[in-house]
C-alpha cells in the first residue's frame, strides 16, 4: 500500500449533554462532514449511529493518513456552538476519538 493511501478510522463523538444543549447540531455535522467529503474524496464516513449506553452520536470516519484532524476540527468549531474538545489517542483495542462536549462553567 502506497504511503498516500494510509487510511485511519476515527471517531468522532457528539457528547449527550452538548446535542441535549443543541439538538440542531447533530443535522448540522451531518451537513458538515458530507460538504468535507466533497472537498476531501479520500475522507468518508462510514457510519453514524446514536451509541445507547452513553447517549452519544457517533460518527465512524476514514481519515487520510496526511489529513490533520485539527484542520477539520477548527473548521466545524465555526459552524457549531462553544465546545470543549477531549482527544482520546487509539488503544490496541480502539480508535482514536474527539469528543465535543459544553464547555465547562465558569467558576
């Protein structure tokens, strides 16, 4: 496999309390991730699902190996409400996931 065709699959993961805050968001990620495939073929999402234990949307995504996910994180942080990023990094048993959360009050 050519170096270019390094694909990675993430996770990314809209938190229970943030769609409950704004239940427009998860249209609007939908949205945001199929206008990024069509600048990015080499990005898909191969699949979206509401997680049951935690409440969570999750979307399963093929990222090129040269893609930077803070690229496209910086770009949706301007479509979408406020958020706190939490960065999980992948285990031998799991993928890497980002996490869009409220962000925490202010004290």
């Amino acid at each position: 496999m050519a170096p270019h065709d390094n694909v990675t699959v993430i996770e990314l993961r809209l938190s229970y309390r943030y769609v409950k805050a704004h239940p427009w968001v998860v249209m609007a990620v939908n949205g945001f991730l199929s206008a990024y495939f069509m600048e990015q073929p080499s990005f898909r999402v191969q699949r979206h699902f509401d997680e049951l234990e935690s409440g969570m949307h999750v979307w399963l995504c093929e990222v090129p190996g040269t893609m930077k996910m803070e690229r496209l994180l910086k770009r949706l942080k301007a479509d979408i409400p406020a958020f706190q990023l939490t960065t999980t990094p992948s285990t031998t048993d799991t993928c890497p996931q980002y996490l869009i959360d409220n962000p925490d009050p202010v004290v």
